[in-house]
C-alpha cells in the first residue's frame, strides 16, 4: 500500500490550506497570484542570485499561517497536528510587552528544523496563546469566565488527533488516512458558522480584538495565510494600483541596496466577514467581523545574537529620529542609518560574525599542491570555499505585534498598574509538552555542520 511521508503531508496540508483561505478570504488569491508575478519577473532579471535563499519551487509554495488558541491544552493538541508534519515549536514571543501594542498573547512558530526538511516545504505557522491570567487585561472575574467557556469547547476532533500522533511515530501514513487527516485538519482551521453570542464577544472585544477573536467563539480557524515575495516593495506598488488596502508601513527593515536580512512583511487590512450574531433575547441576525486580513513576506538572511543586537539597536535609533513621522519620511531616515552601520555585503556580515551561512568546498578550485589557510575568511577569499547565507525561518516579535495591530479596529485597554504575569519560553515548553527550541541553536548547528563537512574535505582537521 502507498503512503505519504510527514513532508509530502506538510506540503498537502499547506497547499489544501492555501486552497480553502483563497475560498474564504478571495483578497488572498489576488495576493498569491500578484506574489508569483513578482517572483517571476524578478528570476527573469536576476536570475540565479535570485535563488540564493531558496530555490524558486521551494519559495513558490513557501506559506507561512497564523492561529490563535486559547489553553494550553488546545495548544498542546496543535502541537501534535503539526508535529504529524514534523513541525515543531521554534522561538518564543511575548507581544504582551512589544512596543504600543495590548495583545494578550504569547507565541511560538511551527516549522521544520532541518535544513532538508525546509528545503523541500518550509511551511510555518506562528501560533498564539491566550493569557487571560494576566491582570492587566484580564480582570479575576472575566479570567474565571474565559476559562469556563474555554474548558467546554473541543477545536481538534480525537479522530483527528489519533492520526496526528500516528504520522509523528510512523513519520508517514497510508494514503487512505493521510486523506482523513488532511481533510480533518483543513477542517478544523475553517471559519465556522456557528453563531457568535455578540454581548461576550462584545466583552472581550472591549479588552482586545484579538482576545475576542480567540475566546469569543467555540472554534478556532486561520487568521492569515502569508505567500513569499522577492521583491516586497514591488510586490506592495502593485497591490496599491490594483485598488487594494494595505497596511501604510513594510515592517522590519527598510530597503537598500545591501542584503536582505531577517524579514521585511506587510498586509492589507483585515476584511469585513459576515458571521451569524445571537442576541441576548436568543435571536439571530447577521453581523459582520474584521479580523482575517492577507500578509506578505520578503525572507532575508538569518543574523546571529549580535547581528540581532545591532539590528534591534538600529531600530531604536530609527524610533528617536523618526518619532511621529509618516510612514514615507520613516523610511528614509531608516535607510540612511542602515547605509551608515549595517554591513552592505554578506561577506562583511560573515566577517564580522553578524550572520549565519552554510560552508561549502568550492568546486574546480586548481589543485596547485598549496594547502588552504586555516582561517575562514581567508579560505573564502582564495576561494577554497563558497558561502551561502542561511535564510531566517523565524519571525520578528515586533513585526508581528505591528501586523497585529494594525489590524485591529479598538485599541484594545491594558492596565499598566497591574504587574504582569510571567509566561515565558520555559513556561511555554511546560504549556505544549515539548521543549520551545531556541532559533539561535538551529541556525548555528546548521553553520557548524557545515564547517565540519569543509574541515574533512579540505582535509583541515589537524590543521
Ligand atoms: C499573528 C501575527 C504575527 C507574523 O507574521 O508576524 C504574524 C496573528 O495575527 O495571529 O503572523
Ligand atoms: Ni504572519
């Protein structure tokens, strides 16, 4: 009997998943198919540098999801659906504490660790949990409220949590149940249409859409489906002339003619969505809800800690130079500090250890009986070895809580009197039933694999 692997799954679900969005959210198709103009017009003009972050196969089907859960019960059974696609919990975001923003949630991102896992689907999905714990949103009345409605609903059917845990031990199912699951899990991430009781939405909605959004309804579904692009500004001018609303910002950091590093993304505004409301007097009538919206990414290279700290220290330089500006003057204040202090080759980023890359013996190099240097940039120089830079598979907490943001209608209120409780990464881990892997860690074991392939080819190892 044939079956299928956790990757070709991985690569069903997204694919299935895109399929129903574009059903749901007609604005996503717009972007995909814009995203795949971008793509190929830029591998016509750039040709193979085009790929250096990925093949053009891998980035055409690249998507990453969003979803928002409510205990860390619910969580711990979405990390078996996606652990069937070996996807696993990567890094931690607080976007309780990210700048101006009061969203009640903290984060993980699912997503393959292995670099030829990722080459062959590298699909993610950033995945929030409610903490109504906090008291700075959440007064001890409506925290015991939430958690009641909470307890009673049930989002992954055991059926479909049987086959999850399945395909994570046999690391692969028989088509005819690989077929159940794939159905069972598009499924489960669907706008429902059970009726919304609008007074508790109400309620939350008056703390924060998004808890709203994740306690005010028995059901959880996809809050955005994001393609990749190569080209993000290109990609932004032509939705803008296609009449579509995007958010007035590309988060993360600006264009320039240096490399891309981390993420640059951006959205247009969340959609209005008809949903059934039930009264307090039992009646239904129908309402309407924003809260699903169509993202954007550009991809660039993963930095290490310190190419992180200079990054975040740029950003702030950014924010006091550029406090209450419009969104174009931003821009170019962001680009003339980027100019003055962020690498402009990736050769400087290796360098200066800002940036993580994969080391490879260079082909056809002459043998002329010298023995390589000891020193990797010098063996990069002579050309003993290539770099290629390691795309960022992870996502930017202060990214995320502007795309958040910027797609809610209220503010949302946020006591900051209250001292907040403290969710962190271990918490985190406790809360899922399995470790929250730190990025840092996969990015390096990645780099230094590598070097030790180098080390054996070259023959440096008592060099
Ligand atoms: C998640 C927002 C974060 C990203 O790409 O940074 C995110 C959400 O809205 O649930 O998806
Ligand atoms: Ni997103």
């Amino acid at each position: 009997m044939s079956t299928i692997s956790q990757w070709q799954l991985r690569a069903a679900f997204a694919a299935r998943l895109s399929q129903m969005y574009g059903q749901e959210v007609p604005a996503y198709t717009t972007l995909v198919d814009v995203s795949r103009e971008v793509n190929e017009d830029v591998l016509r003009a750039r040709g193979a540098d085009a790929e250096r972050l990925g093949s053009i196969g891998r980035v055409t089907a690249e998507r990453h999801g969003a979803i928002r859960v409510g205990t860390p019960r619910e969580l711990a059974q979405v990390a078996r659906v996606f652990g069937a696609l070996g996807m696993h919990p990567v890094g931690f975001y607080d976007l309780r504490e990210a700048a101006a923003s009061a969203v009640p949630v903290v984060s993980t991102a699912f997503r393959p660790v292995d670099g030829e896992e990722l080459a062959r689907n590298p699909f993610r999905v950033f995945t929030s949990l409610l903490t109504p714990a906090d008291p700075r949103f959440f007064t001890p009345d409506l925290h015991a409220r939430l958690e009641t409605f909470l307890a009673a609903r049930v989002l992954f059917p055991p059926e479909l949590l049987a086959l999850a845990d399945r395909a994570a031990t046999e690391r692969e199912l028989p088509r005819q149940d690989a077929e159940r699951f794939l159905r069972l899990g598009v499924q489960a991430f669907e706008l429902s249409a059970e009726p919304v009781d609008r007074a508790w939405y109400q309620e939350l909605e008056r703390v924060s859409a998004v808890a709203a959004d994740i306690g005010g309804v028995r059901s959880t579904h996809i809050n955005h489906l994001t393609p990749r692009v190569l080209d993000i500004d290109e990609l932004y001018r032509r939705m803008t002339d296609r009449g579509i609303e995007m958010i007035d910002t590309i988060q993360g950091p600006p264009a320039w003619k240096g490399p891309d590093v981390l993420l640059r993304q951006t959205s247009f505004k969340a959609l209005a969505e008809p949903r059934t409301m039930r009264l307090a007097d039992g009646s239904v009538e129908t309402g309407a809800l924003r809260v699903r919206f169509g993202e954007v990414e550009a991809r660039g290279i993963a930095l290490t800690r310190e190419g992180r700290a200079l990054y975040d220290g740029l950003l702030g330089r950014i924010d006091e130079q550029a406090l209450r500006m419009s969104a174009e003057a931003r821009g170019d204040i962001a680009r003339g500090v980027w100019e003055q202090h962020m690498p402009d080759s990736e050769e400087e980023l290796a360098a200066r250890g800002l940036a993580y890359f994969t080391y490879v013996p260079a082909e056809g190099r002459p043998r002329d009986g010298g023995r390589p240097p000891a020193d990797l940039t010098e063996l990069v120089r002579q050309g003993w070895v290539r770099a290629e830079p390691i795309v960022y598979e992870d996502f930017l907490p202060r990214s995320a809580a502007g795309i958040f943001q910027s797609n809610l209608s209220g503010e949302g209120t946020r006591d900051n009197d209250q001292e907040g409780t403290a969710y962190d990464a271990a918490w985190l881990s406790g809360a899922i039933g399995l470790d929250v892997l730190d990025p840092y860690a996969l990015y390096a074991r990645q780099q230094t694999d590598s070097l030790a392939q180098v080390a054996r080819a070259l023959d440096l190892t008592d060099a």
